[in-house]
C-alpha cells in the first residue's frame, strides 16, 4: 500500500499506513464518508464467485486501486486552531 501511496499528492511523504479495525474510529476523518460511499456501491459475491472477486480486488489493490485514504484534507486550513 505505501508503495502506492507514493504516487499519491498526500501533502508529504507516506511513512505508514493502517487498516481501521472498526468503522467507529475513521467517522470523523477527512473523507471518510466519500470513501464509504464508494465502496458500498459494490456488493461482493457470495459463494464460488467470492474467491475470483477476492483475488481480482487483492490485484487492484496492489496497483493502488480499491484504497482510500482518509486523513490529509488539502483544502483545509493548515494553520493551528484554524
């Protein structure tokens, strides 16, 4: 994923990256509603069809597809309190 981050405008440098264990903590973040969005748009298959789509996401991934990122907002104020 850092791979791919560095070929991303994210304001610096990518030095780590997480996955959110619970919806919970990302709600408040930068984008986090336009990222939910967009991944519930596409349901995932059930049954035989599951492990090709987990595959096919898997390699999107890898390319730097299917990810968001939530957290730097280039429109916001950057100075403190602001």
């Amino acid at each position: 994923m850092l791979q791919s981050a560095r070929t991303l405008d994210l304001g610096a440098a990518p030095v780590a990256a997480r996955v959110c264990p619970a919806v919970k903590i990302a709600r408040d973040a930068p984008f986090f509603y336009e990222a939910l969005f967009d991944m519930a748009r596409t349901a995932s298959p059930y049954g035989k069809k599951y492990g090709k789509w987990r595959k096919d996401k898997g390699a999107l991934m890898e390319q730097g597809k299917e990810i968001w990122y939530l957290g730097f907002d280039p429109t916001a104020d950057a100075t403190p309190g602001g």
